[in-house]
C-alpha cells in the first residue's frame, strides 16, 4: 500500500498518474512553477515535467526530494510474507 499526503492527513494513492498530479496540485497550490520546483529540488525540470505527468520511473531518492520540497511525505509499508519452505 503506497501512502501519500501533506503531513498532517492521509490519502491512499495507488497510480503514478495520481501522485503525478497531487505534486502537480501541491505545486500549484504553493504558486510555483516546474522550474522553480526543479531548483529547489535540485532535480532536472525534465523529471519534475515527467513526474506530473505519471510518466518515467524515478529514483525514490528524486520523489522523496521534491516530496520534502513540496511539504508533503510518502509513507510505505511493507509486509514479510512467510513463505513455507517444501
């Protein structure tokens, strides 16, 4: 279960095309532009374009980074599956 949202509340967001665009809408909300996203982020706009966009596979530490920029967390759980051993 993938787990995203402002610090203070939780939303269940299961798609990269719905994380793309609740960056898209934490961004707009803040009044910033992807270039100015991308530099405070020190990420390339190109990543910041396609992260919006639900597009690319980006290196978890480039989401956690704008993310962080952006005010907002992911919270990830995983789970040990005990598989019996035959």
């Amino acid at each position: 279960m993938l787990i995203f949202a402002p610090k203070s509340q939780y939303i269940e967001i299961m798609t990269q095309q719905e994380i793309g665009f609740a960056i898209k809408e934490r961004r707009k909300k803040l009044g910033i532009n992807q270039q100015t996203l991308a530099d405070l982020a020190s990420v390339a706009i190109n990543t910041v374009v396609a992260i919006e966009r639900g597009e690319g596979n980006p290196q978890l530490a480039t989401l956690l980074t704008i993310l962080d920029t952006l005010g907002l967390q992911i919270d990830i759980n995983i789970k040990l599956l005990d598989y019996e051993t035959v």
